[in-house]
C-alpha cells in the first residue's frame, strides 16, 4: 500500500517596507536659498528688500517695538511647538537687546550667515529694515505650513 503524504504549506514571510519619514514643521528655507560650504546661507530677503512692500515698511517704520515683539513671540512659538502661532502674536514691547537676540536665534534657527556684531550694527543704524527682514524670514516658515 502507498504511503499517503500530505502537501505541504507554502509560507511566505515579508518584511515591513520602510515609510517615508514624518515631515517636522515647515520649511527652514522655504526659498530655496543656496547654501555654502561653511553651511550657511544668506538671508531670503536682503536687508533694504523691506522697501518691495511699502505697507509693511511704514507699518515697521512707525511700530517697529510692536512687530519686535510680535516676531519673538512668533519665532519662540516656532521654536517650541514647531507650528505658527495662531493670531500671529501680541503686540507688546521688546527693546534693542531682546531684537538682537531674535535676530540671532533666528540666524542660528535658519542657518544664515552673520554675528552679533553685524545684528548690532544693522539694528542700530536700520531698525526698520532688520524688522521687516526677520519678519519675512519668519513668514516664511509659517507658510510653509500651509502648503
């Protein structure tokens, strides 16, 4: 009598494939700016690039220790939530020191080329400019959120 043999079951085992990585906050160079070999970049918008739109050069002109304020707040939010803050900020006031240190964290934030130097000598002889400018910068990174 023959012997009976079951068939045996075919087992395939696959691996999990890898995901493509979580995506944290927005863009720190959402315009693309070249970097250079020291790993730095410069800044999205020149220094007297605040004059492309006048709205916002006298509003920083007239209010610049409101929008000092608003853009530490801001830059603080980005960088302990990773996300905009909702309502923009408050305005308050922020004197000469405390704009020079947001210039220079958001240097350190955004990798741009720079010292505590140049901030002091930019904020002393172009406040308005070096608002607007960081600003912008800040902008940036939020509306790099909504794409």
């Amino acid at each position: 009598m023959a012997e009976y043999k079951q068939p045996q079951e075919l087992s395939i085992s696959i691996q999990p494939q890898g995901t493509a990585p979580m995506r944290v906050g927005g863009s720190k160079n959402a315009n693309n700016c070249p970097i250079g070999d020291d790993g730095k970049r410069d800044w999205s918008f020149g220094l007297f690039g605040c004059f492309s739109t006048w709205g916002l050069c006298c509003q920083t002109y007239w209010y610049s220790w409101a929008d000092r304020h608003k853009n530490k707040q801001r830059l603080r939010h980005l960088q302990i939530h990773g996300t905009p803050l909702p309502g923009g900020g408050e305005i308050g006031i922020l004197g000469f020191k405390g704009a020079m240190k947001s210039r220079a964290e958001a240097r350190e934030r955004y990798g741009i080329r720079g010292s505590g130097c140049d901030d002091c000598l930019i904020m002393c002889f172009c406040t308005p400019c070096a608002v607007t400018q960081l600003r912008r910068e800040i902008e940036l990174e939020e509306g790099s959120f909504r794409k």
